[in-house]
C-alpha cells in the first residue's frame, strides 16, 4: 500500500478499503481465468488478456469516479455539519454562556445577549454585568441536573455543565405564565355561615331581623363584588361562594377583612353578629371540594366562629380572624342531646378508656373522673389511661388521696395494659384535648381510631380525629370539667353518685382554668361549680391541691423576676437554657403575669424537663395567643396556647417567638369593637 513518502502512485480508489477489496477480487479471478484460456488455447488467451487490459482501465476509472463523488459527498456533509454547528449556536433559541476560569464572561450567543443590560459582556467578570444571574449560577454550580430560576423578570430552565463552564438557559416564561394561569382559575368553592345569628334575632322584631339580615347580604354581596366572587344565599344564615383562586388569593391579602367589617356594623345597631368561612381550593372534583369547605367551616366553628379557615386538597389550613372572644351559643338542650347520645355509645362497649393529655392538669384528671363515674352509674367499666412521668404536684397529692378510694385507683392502668386489654367493641374516650399526638394513649388511639369520643373546651385543631363518633367541642366553656359536669343532670338519679374527690377534682379543674372564676367564666361556670360544691366539692381540699411545694414555688418567682415587657402590653419571659423548669410552674409564671396592670398577653420560653424547648402564652383575651402559637406548631385556644420545639436553644427560641410576635400579632391585631 501507498505511504506518503513513496513514490509509487496509486488509484485513488485503492484509498478506500471496500472498493480496494473489489478491485482485488476482480483481478484475482481474472488472472484465474487467463491462466486457464492460455492452458486452453495461447491466442484465445491473448484476447482475454486484451480485453482484460481494456476492462481493468475502465474498471479502475470508474472506481476513481466512485471515489471522488464519495469524498466530495463527505466533505460536503462536513462542511453542512460544522456550519449547522455554528448557525445553531448562533440562531437557536436557547441561551449559550462560557465562562473561564475567573468567572469571566468568555462568549456568549447572539440569542442570550438582549438579556443584558449592557452590550458589553464578553471579557467582564458575570457578578459585574448580572449579579442575580451570577449568584444564581454560583449556588447552583455543582448542579447536575436542570433547575429553574428567575433572572431580570424572566423564568430559565438552567443546565450548568461545569467540565466545560458553559450554562445553558432557556427561557420558559411562556410556559410559567400559563402555569399560573392555570393555578389561579382553578376553582375555590367556600361556605359562609352567620355563627350567632339565631341568639341575636331572638330578640328581634321581624322588622329589625329584616334589616340586620338585609344589611349583612349588603355587605356580602359588595365585598363579592369587589372580588369576583360569587355568592347565592342559601337560607338566613347559610352561604354559598364560588371563585377562581386569583380572587381568594386577593381576599387572603386583605386578611378577610370582611369578618371585622359585619362584626363592626352589626355592633353599632346594637345587634352583634359574627361570621365563619370555609374555603376549599385545590381539586378537580366539585364534589370533594365542596365537603372540603364545609369541613373547612366545621373547623372554623369548632374554634370559636368569627374567622376563615382555607385548605387545599392536600396543603395545611392557614386561618384568618378569630381575634375576637367568641360569644356563648351552647344550650342545655345540646348538653342533654350529647349526654343522651354519649350513654347510648357507652351503652354499644364492652369497656371505655379515658384519655387525657400528657403533663396532665387538674381540669384532665377532673374529666377523666368524671366519665368514669358516669361509665359507672350506666354500669360500664371504664378505665383511665395514665402515664406516671412528668406529673406536677397537685396530680401527685390527688393520687395519693386515690389511694384511699380503691375501685378507683384499680381502674387507672398504663398504655400497654389499655392496649392488651381493649377489643373491637371498645370505646375510646378524649378529655381536655382534641389531638391524638399530646394524648396519652397514642398506640390506643390508633388501635380505636374510628371509636372515639371527644369532649374538649380548647379550639379546634387540624390534627383533630377524622371520623369521631361524638364530637362535644366548646370552646365557649370554661373547662372540660364544666362541660362534664352538666352531663350529671342528665343522669340516672338511682345511679351511685360521685364521690367526694370526684367532685373536689372536678371542682378543682374548674379553679384552675378559670384562674380562680376570672378567666372565661360563665353562669354555666357557676352552676356547674354550685352542682360540685352540693356534691361535695370539699374547699380546703381543693386549696390543698393547689399548694405549690417549696421549690415550684421558688421557680415560679424566679421566672416572674426574668420578665421584660416588650411592650406596654405584651410580657416575655426568657429562662436560662441549662435550666430545666416543670411545664405547670412555667405556665402558674405566666398567669401571675397577666395580674400586672396593661399587660394583655405574657409569654414564657423554658428548657422544658424532657429537653425540648417549651413555649407557654395566656392572654386576657384582647389577644388571640393561640394564633401565635399555631404558628409555632403549637395550639390552645384564644387566652391559653403552648407548643414544644425541638433542636433549638432557649434563646434562638425566644428570638423566633419574638419575630412570630412582630409578624403575626401586630399585623392581626385586634378589632376596635
């Protein structure tokens, strides 16, 4: 074969291997059958070869024509390659940026170029000529996989490849426009419900309850107006709203303010009315949406009314309003009604367990006390779920007066032991908290998840049950004592009644949510308080039960010195964080606080016994306090809330208590009524 310093020319068909081969096959069968047409004949052989000679320079020829046409071909494919290469980086509409080694800009395409601000780019350091885009680039440079970011306004796909530093960008604002398009005219179905309605137009005359109701549709159907949003009454205190998720978006900007607007009108004529919403967004099918709201109003009424509850299909609820003291609207009637219902279900079980919050109080054991003697007086054994850890000491001198009443220390029994022993005909039964994640008996509950009763005073969570079968959540009532004790009167009168520490614990539990009947108390609070007392409530046992010991007692006044006001009218109280305090003492601290004359909500951040970092607020009412700590993962009601955090120091906590405070309280602040 031809080398290039050889002197021998061949065809330049020999260059490519396929035609090469050819040729060889031809020539070799072509000497074959020369040497057979000599043996047979020497002037036939002279012919052939003749012919041969002719054959091979047209062959050969024709083979160079092959050749040439075939690299003319491939440099011309080359030449179309490469210049589709550069007309692509050039002309495609995606955005091409090199940098080196310094993060300067090395090239750019014709098509990124606009993006700039300035025309000058090639050769200046990418934090000079766009500094988001750099920031961007460098937070996501060890990126292997596209992301998308914003950059002067507009949305990029962005692929960084960094063996080459080249960034691809591409720009899908298009497709991001038409993305929120679609997410806000989704559609948000809602429930309007008047909470107090009834209450108030008893009173009424029709013409004035023809004005108040003409008043508040007024004022609906402006503020569905000013939104686009649809609303049809379904009766005097029934609404029903339909609008795209742009205009909720609107609403929830304007915090609802159409809650403070009815409420502030309807004060004025003398005729306060209040209102709940339910809004449900998220779902394709009408149907789900539509129980999702009325499930979003249900929570918005077990948490007091006067606010707006919105969730998605599958996001967490956010709520607006609930500022305000709700206005008592439980009758007797109900409280007959739940009685009757909650003695048929103890009726259909083999046996009930109780379940009170962890850390218990005075106002847990109180109700637990109480349904068991009712499960008793019906002739059902009931058991009370108990955890002896972490146990202040009022709880620890009502156990040991347990002591002296036998039957009823035999029926308090460990977690474990209500697991063994309950069956599918049991009956579960939540005192004094609505959230199966701070009871008890979690393992239990999970076990009797669809045979739970709840009986609470505190607002409605949205951890609460799914499927309870009786639900008796006030929050109007002081305490689940009160709201048990009513129960009482619906009794059998034959049945065995409670005894003198039932009553005393009960009675107790009342005291002590009510701060001593100053605190969220009613004349149901007193009347319950009355049926205890003739009971047998025993006053200097309760006083008893209330005594701190001498170190709590320390602690508490320890806590109390350590309090800076934040403001005229909010206390802060910010313990040492190598310091452990008992949940009860830090909470008897901040209660102490709201005796100080213009506080109106007091705070306390403490190293809590189990580790975690614990969070204890009151108000006088004039703050929502559990608004600021839902906002934390806690919960409780609008003068009490608390919640627990975990991998956070005493003071990182109180910072973020402070910054919730600043966010959330003062941007809902309350009303003027």
């Amino acid at each position: 074969m031809k080398k290039e310093n050889t002197t021998l020319a061949l065809p330049p068909f020999m260059h490519n291997r396929h035609l090469r081969n050819i040729a060889i096959f031809i020539s070799l069968n072509l000497v074959l059958g020369l040497v057979i047409a000599f043996v047979y004949n020497v002037w036939v052989g002279v012919v052939l070869l003749m012919l041969a000679c002719v054959g091979l320079f047209f062959v050969s020829k024709e083979l160079n024509v092959v050749e040439q046409k075939a690299n003319n071909y491939m440099d011309s494919l080359s030449y179309l390659i490469k210049r589709g290469e550069q007309e692509s980086m050039l002309e495609m509409p995606l955005g091409v940026l090199i940098l080196d080694s310094q993060q300067r800009v090395s090239w750019i395409n014709p098509y990124l170029q606009p993006y700039f601000k300035t025309d000058r780019v090639v050769g200046k350091q990418l934090e000079q000529v766009a500094p988001h885009l750099a920031q961007v680039i460098q937070t996501n440079w060890d990126q292997d996989d596209p992301f998308e970011a914003t950059w002067n306004g507009r949305h990029f796909n962005i692929l960084i490849q960094r063996q080459y530093r080249t960034i691809y960008l591409m720009d899908i604002t298009h497709y991001a426009e038409v993305e929120v398009q679609y997410e806000n005219e989704k559609v948000a179905i809602g429930e309007i419900y008047l909470d107090n309605f009834d209450e108030v137009s008893q009173s009424m005359s029709d013409q004035e309850i023809s004005n108040l109701r003409n008043y508040v549709t007024n004022k609906l159907t402006e503020w569905a107006q000013q939104y686009g949003i649809y609303l049809k009454r379904i009766d005097a205190e029934h609404y029903s709203i339909m609008m795209y998720v742009r205009s909720l978006k609107a609403v929830e900007a304007d915090k609802f303010n159409i809650l403070d607007t009815i409420r502030k009108g309807t004060v004025q004529q003398n005729f306060p009315i209040t209102l709940s919403i339910g809004i449900a967004y998220g779902d394709t099918d009408l149907n789900q949406l539509a129980d999702l709201a009325q499930n979003n109003l249900d929570l918005a009424l077990g948490r007091g009314g006067d606010q707006a509850v919105i969730k998605s299909k599958d996001g967490k609820a956010v709520f607006f309003g609930g500022k305000t003291n709700p206005m008592e609207k439980r009758t007797r009637v109900r409280a007959r009604m739940i009685t009757h219902a909650l003695v048929q279900l103890m009726g259909t079980a083999d046996q009930i367990f109780v379940d009170g919050h962890k850390q218990p109080d005075m106002d847990s054991w109180g109700a637990a006390l109480g349904i068991r003697r009712i499960a008793q007086m019906n002739g059902k054994k009931c058991y009370i779920v108990f955890d002896d850890q972490d146990v202040h000491t009022d709880i620890r001198r009502l156990l040991d007066k347990i002591k002296d009443y036998p039957d009823i220390e035999a029926s308090i029994i460990s977690t474990d032991e209500a697991v063994k022993l309950t069956t599918d005909d049991s009956l579960m039964i939540m005192v004094d908290h609505s959230n199966p994640k701070i009871g008890v008996a979690q393992e239990l509950y999970q076990k009797l998840e669809n045979r739970v009763v709840i009986i609470d005073h505190h607002r409605r969570g949205e951890d609460f049950p799914p499927n309870p079968l009786l639900a008796y959540v006030e929050p109007y009532a002081s305490s689940a004592c009160e709201l048990i004790t009513e129960m009482f009167e619906y009794q059998s009168q034959s049945a065995d009644p409670m005894n003198e520490l039932e009553a005393t614990a009960m009675l107790t539990g009342i005291v002590v949510d009510t701060q001593s009947f100053t605190v969220k108390t009613g004349t149901r609070t007193f009347d319950a308080a009355s049926y205890l007392r003739s009971a047998g409530a025993n006053v200097e046992e309760i006083a008893s039960f209330m005594k701190e010991n001498v170190k709590n007692y320390m602690d508490e006044n320890h806590l109390i010195s350590l309090v800076k006001f934040e403001s005229d009218h909010i206390a802060l109280i910010t313990a040492e964080d190598e310091v452990a305090y008992d949940s009860v003492t830090a909470a008897k601290a901040v209660d102490s606080l709201l005796s100080v004359d213009g506080v109106e909500a007091s705070f306390v951040v403490f190293r809590r016994q189990d580790g975690n970092v614990g969070i204890s607020a009151r108000s006088t009412g004039t703050i929502n306090v559990q608004l600021i700590m839902e906002q934390l993962g806690g919960g409780g009601h609008l003068g009490a809330g608390a919640t627990q955090l975990t991998d956070q120091t005493v003071p990182e906590a109180s910072e973020l208590l402070q910054t919730t405070i600043k966010t959330s309280l003062l941007d809902n602040a309350p009303a003027d009524e």
